[in-house]
C-alpha cells in the first residue's frame, strides 16, 4: 500500500480515536475547526488529510499539542512498518 494512503488511513484512525476519547461527535470537532462536519468525516475515513494549520486546529480542539499529534501518527506507522 502506497505511503500517502496509509498515513491518510493512520491519521484519520488517530483522529477519530482521540475525538471519542474527547466525548465529542464529528460536530463538535467539525465546529471547534471551523469545518463541515463531513470534512471531519473524510478526514477519518482517510480520504482526505489535513493541512498543517488544520492538524493545529484539530490538536487543539482535542486537547493536545500538534507535535504529539504527529508523534502518535509516527508511531503507528512504524508500528505497522515492523508488522510487515
């Protein structure tokens, strides 16, 4: 599988993981980044990836700063890298 498609996939598991944690629907992260609630949905679904001001905007709504964001990211991915 192509890099691009796994961390979309690998970012947007994260996201929807920590926005559960959060007590929060896809509307409340959808209004806390000033975005559609279907947006948070493609972002989830990995078919679409967020942009850097976006992740900041994301991060903050769920209660953590963007590098541990991008941290949790980087660790699944070399999880996933050892799988193979």
């Amino acid at each position: 599988m192509p890099e691009t498609i796994v961390l979309k996939s690998l970012t947007g598991k994260i996201i929807k993981s920590l926005r559960i944690k959060n007590d929060m629907n896809q509307e409340d992260l959808a209004f806390e980044c000033n975005v559609d609630r279907s947006y948070i949905s493609m972002l989830e679904r990995g078919l679409n990836e967020p942009s850097l001001t976006k992740i900041f905007e994301i991060s903050k709504a769920l209660n953590i700063t963007p590098s541990q964001f991008v941290k949790m990211v980087e660790i699944e991915y070399e999880r996933m890298e050892n799988l193979e």
